[in-house]
C-alpha cells in the first residue's frame, strides 16, 4: 500500500474545487491527459471519466470510476489500466490549520496488478505520488488564483465607493 500526503496551503474548498472538476484531472494525475466526464454526474458515486495515457507514440484511453463520494472528506476513486486490472485511488482531505491536509492511498485491486502487488510496484507509487501531490497543489494554486473576485461581476451600484470593474 502506498500511501503519501501533502499539506497544501489553500482552503479545503479550493482543494475539493479541483477533485470535483473533471477537466481538471489530467492537470495534476500523472501520466493523463485529455479528461472528460462521461456525462454530468461527476464525482458522484459511480460517475466515470475517461483520459488519455500516452506511452511513447501510442496511447491508450484510461477509465476512472467514483467509488466512494463523501463530499469534503474523502473521493475514492477505481482506475481502470486494461490488461493491469484496477487500482484503488483514495483521497482524504481534512482542514490543517488554515491550510489543507490531503492524504493519497494508493494500491493495486484487481486483476495482475492486484495479484503481483509487491513492494517494488509500491516504490513506483510513491515515485508517482511524490509529483502528483505537488502538480495538485500547483493545480490548486493556479485555479485559486483565476477565481476573479465577487466585486469583479457585481453590478456598479452594488460595488464599494471608489472601486471599479
């Protein structure tokens, strides 16, 4: 079992922001690109997104499914890798201060990965997670920062004196 942590130095709500935004999942999973929801319910229990997974000049499309939904608290995910089998992706995201504590806990499930898990497999999820953790805390960062602000779309009058759009 590999399990790994960050504090990220957001809001829980800027963290879950990112977990519920499906577009958003190539940006900080490793080794995905192109993510789209299969259809409007994500994260929803059961909601899927499909991506893709380059390798080399190929690539194949990967299948992540909501298994467990807890909203501000925990997102757990299965990943489909064809022929590997599943893996079993949980997320818990607890408030740390002003900041937030997320805690990644990854492992093989089903199928070859799950029946050849060995500690060596576990080294190269720690590997994965030590830049996983760090491009959602970017990912974090970044959307956090593009949120324009309340005052930005309030009307003239219902601005403060003095501000402008």
């Amino acid at each position: 079992m590999a399990i790994r942590h960050q504090v990220i130095e957001q809001s829980p709500e800027a963290v879950w922001a990112v977990l519920e935004n499906p577009a958003l999942y190539s940006e900080w999973v490793v080794g995905t690109t192109d993510s789209r929801a299969l259809d409007d319910r994500w994260p929803q229990v059961d909601a899927a997104l499909e991506y893709s997974v380059p390798i080399g000049p190929l690539s194949y499309e990967g299948r992540t499914t909501v298994r467990r939904y807890e909203p501000h608290r925990w997102l757990e995910l299965e990943a489909q890798s064809g022929r590997l089998g599943t893996a079993r992706i949980a997320i818990e995201v607890r408030p740390w201060g002003g900041h937030t504590l997320v805690i990644v806990d990854e492992h093989p499930l089903r199928g070859l990965g799950g029946k050849l898990h060995t500690a060596p497999l576990d080294l190269l999820i720690q590997l994965r997670h030590r830049t996983m953790l760090p491009r959602l805390a970017r990912t974090v960062e970044r959307t956090t920062h593009q949120t324009p602000s309340a005052d930005a779309h309030a009307s003239p009058e219902a601005r403060p004196p003095g501000t402008r759009s």
